[in-house]
C-alpha cells in the first residue's frame, strides 16, 4: 500500500456500475464510511483469511487466484473499472464462514474503493432488503440443492456397487454350499467303502496299497489339467470303457470324476496291478470316492477364496482402516473399482488393463479417487452398453513427466462436439431421466483438480472416448481443505 486513505468522489463511484444506480445520499455514505486506496504491485489479501473489506477497483490490474492442491492457480485477471472482489457475501452474516474465497494481488500501481464488510453488509440490508432475501434463497437453495443430488449421486454408485458386489458374492458362497452339502455325501460313501473292505480279512490287506494310491493322486487332484469339453469327453469315454472291461459297476459315473481329477487309464492300471482282481472294484469305488472329496474340497477353496478376494476389494475400494491421506498404488486403486462394478460391467464388455507398473506410489486421498474411477468407468459403460456392438474398455496407466496419467476409454459413439465442453458441467447429462443426476463429472473434477492439483480433461471421436486424469507424483498438503463454493 503507498500512503494513507484518501476520501472517494462521489462522481468517481458514480461513473462505476455498481454504484451507478445510487441516488447521491447513498453515494454520500459509501465516500463516508469507504476510502480509497493505492496499493503497490503485490497481495492484497490472501484466501482463507478473515474478510474484512470489499475492494472495487478504479484503475489498475488485479489477478484473483485460488489454492489448488497446494498450489496457487489464477482463475481471472482484468484491469476492468469497477470489478469487485473480497468480501461480497458479508450480506449472509455468520450464515456461512466470513472468509476470503480467493487471494488477490495486483501486478502495477492501482487504486481500489475499499469499503469495511460490516458497512457493505448493513447497506445491502438496508437498501436492498428484498435482494438480499432473492440472493439468500438463490445461495442457500442451490447449495442445499448441490449437497442434496450429490448425496443422491453417492447413494446412487453405493446402491449399484452393492447390487453388483452382493450378485458377485453369491455365486461363490452358493457353489461353496453346494460343494460342502456334496461332500458330506462323499465322506459318509467313503467311511462306509472302506468299512466295508476293512470288514473283509481278503480285501484288508489292499488298505495299506489304496492309502499309497490314493496320496499318489493328491499331486494330479490338486493340480488337474485343463481340458476342452471334447478332450474331457473322449478321456471319460476311455475310462469308462477300462472299467467295463474289469468288471467293475457304474463306469458312466465313475469316470468324470477321475478325469476332472486328472487320472486316466495308466493310473487306473497301477491300481490293478498292485491290488488283487476281487478287492479292485470296491476300491475303484472307495478311490472314487476320496477324489471327488478332494475335488469338492477344491471347489470350496476355490469359492472361499473367490468371496474373501471380493471382500478384500471392496475393502480396498472403500479404503476402510485407512488413512485419508496417504502414499498409494492406483492400480490396486483400478483394480478394486474394476472388481466393484464388474456385474455392471458384465460379459459384453471386454476389459483391457494397460498398466505401466513401474509408476510408484502417489499421494492422494484414495477413496475419493476410486469415487472419481467409478464415475469414469460407469460413464464408460453407460456409454458402451448403449451400442449395438460389443465393445471394449481400456483402462490405462502411465508416466506423463511429473504426473501419473490415468485413462479410461471406451469404444462407444463417442461425445458430440457441441455438448464435450458442457460435460463437467454440473447438472448436465445425457443418461435418461432417473438414470444420472449430472454431478458424477463435476464431483470428478473437483477431486481430481481442487483436492489432489491434477487435471482432468476428455478427448473424443466416435469410437475413441478417452477420459484422461493426470495427477501430482509429488507430495500434496493432506490438510489443505476443499475449495469452498462462492
């Protein structure tokens, strides 16, 4: 600032268009309790600080910028006579938190009509008392408005995430309920097999050869080949035929089996070669018995396996007993969202990771990005399921000089020209009604841009739809609050 406050002119603030409506008692006051400034190249005020005046400028340039992830990025420069910055909601009172929303520094010697925000809020009551209740409904009601449809846009992702996870879960809890009620079955035939080959003094001296068998298979149940349906028919056909010509009863049964476990006719003859011909068709059947237990056992392993990996996703996706802030790998990030819609998704859609993994670990807050992966990917699938052909969904990771770069494309019809600058606009959408609210995107950039200093933008040709976020390799400040609505 350069020497003391000097007193306005009336005609000066009337030439402004912000004052030039006001009769000349109302100008009267503003030079009353309102002076005017010169300040030096420099900050005038700094965001997040108390606000105490509103600044109108008469002459010079002034830059307003906002804090974005730890850095400052300007959001507008002018030299335009009576532009005014600084605190222009005192009018709402303690209604909401009387604190610069931007910073504001000048870049050459300007003046500026500076008027105290109590005086500025008491003359905005008093003279324009139905304006301010028109500005009060307008601010409360489009930010009550914002706060509702988004809570309605996170119930939304929430209400499709669990539908999708509970379907997902399903399947393996039901196979390993299947599997466990068929195993009882089979434990009880195998008690009863070799109580009945123990009950026989000819056949019990074949326990000690069909317990050797038996852990000679565990390799080949354990590990089973992977056949083809003809493949598999064709070994089962020749099981069953060795079985028929040993005499021994229900091959057609037997067979899958021993073929799903992997053991064929060669192993079928190590068994009658080390067993005598009168005990060989209970122990076939004993045998028989004890594999599919191991294969059941598999199967609910296998479907055990498959639920606590869901949950270990979903745990990832909501990032529970973690930190807000922290160090994190996107692709385990990808991953759990990818697992998290994958109903969603569904057989349609092909699914194409291109991941660089040599990138490290960012600093993020990883639940809010997985917000911003399921709002890309679910727009990508929106966009693909809404086309004749199937298509593919490539999610794709690299290194873009200091930042990670993270891209979700799709191969669908793609964004027009005219609405691409419209789609992280709030509100706007083209899903059909009661299908999207329009604030997916804008949630998207806001964390992406406000939260983490990144930059999310889109690029689009009918076919090749790509949503590309970019986000800082170097460390954010954890504390830094969201940007507040103006």
């Amino acid at each position: 600032m350069t020497g003391g406050p000097v007193r306005c002119e009336e005609q000066e603030l009337r030439s402004l268009f912000l004052f030039e409506k006001l009769d000349s008692d109302q100008l009267a006051r503003l030079c009353r309790d309102g002076r005017v400034y010169r300040f030096d190249p420099g900050t005038v005020y700094r965001e997040g600080d108390p606000a105490a005046c509103l600044f109108v400028l008469l002459e010079g340039t002034v830059v307003l910028s906002r804090r974005v992830g730890g850095q400052e990025v300007d959001v507008n420069r002018t030299s335009a006579r009576g532009v005014y910055a600084g605190a222009f909601q005192a009018y709402l009172g303690d209604q909401v938190p009387q604190v610069y929303n931007n910073s504001m520094r000048i870049t050459e010697p300007s003046r500026f009509f500076v008027l105290p925000a109590d005086t500025f809020a008491e003359i905005m009551r008093e003279w324009f008392p139905m304006a301010v209740h028109l500005l009060e409904g307008l601010f409360f009601g489009t930010k009550n408005t914002q706060e509702a449809i988004g809570q309605r846009e996170r119930l939304l992702a929430l209400g499709s995430l669990t539908a999708g996870l509970t379907h997902e879960l399903n399947n393996p809890a039901a196979a390993a309920a299947r599997a466990a009620s068929a195993l009882r079955e089979r434990v009880a035939g195998m008690h009863r097999g070799l109580g009945e080959i123990a009950a026989d003094p000819h056949q019990r001296a074949g326990l000690e050869q069909l317990t050797d068998l038996r852990a000679s298979a565990a390799d080949s149940i354990s590990q089973p080949p992977a056949l083809t349906p003809l493949q598999a028919a064709d070994h089962e056909d020749a099981v069953v035929d060795w079985l028929d010509e040993h005499d021994i009863d229900d091959g057609w049964q037997l067979a899958p089996a021993f073929v799903q476990a992997g053991l064929g006719t060669d192993w079928l003859d190590r068994i009658a070669r080390a067993l005598p011909a009168d005990v060989l068709g209970p122990a076939v059947h004993w045998l028989n018995c004890t594999v599919e237990t191991e294969l059941l056992m598999n199967e609910i392993e296998d479907a055990t396996g498959r639920v606590s990996a869901l949950v270990n996703a979903a745990k990832q996706y909501a990032q529970l007993d973690r930190a807000p802030h922290r160090r994190a790998d996107v692709h385990e990030l990808l991953d759990s969202t990818l697992v998290m819609l994958a109903q969603k998704i569904g057989p349609r859609i092909r699914v194409v990771k291109d991941y660089d993994r040599t990138l490290p670990p960012i600093p993020c807050y990883p639940g809010e990005l997985n917000q911003v992966w399921t709002n890309l990917i679910d727009n990508a699938v929106s966009a693909l399921h809404g086309s004749d052909a199937d298509g593919t969904l490539t999610v794709r990771t690299a290194r873009d000089g200091d930042r990670v770069l993270v891209e979700i494309g799709d191969t669908g019809p793609g964004i027009p020209p005219e609405i691409r600058d419209r789609v992280f606009d709030p509100f706007f959408t083209t899903k059909p009604v009661g299908e999207g609210t329009g604030l997916g995107l804008d949630i998207s950039w806001r964390i992406v841009v406000n939260r983490h200093g990144g930059d999310l933008r889109v690029e689009s040709v009918p076919g090749d739809t790509r949503f590309q976020v970019r986000l800082p390799l170097t460390a954010t400040n954890p504390d830094t609050p969201q940007e507040q609505q103006s």
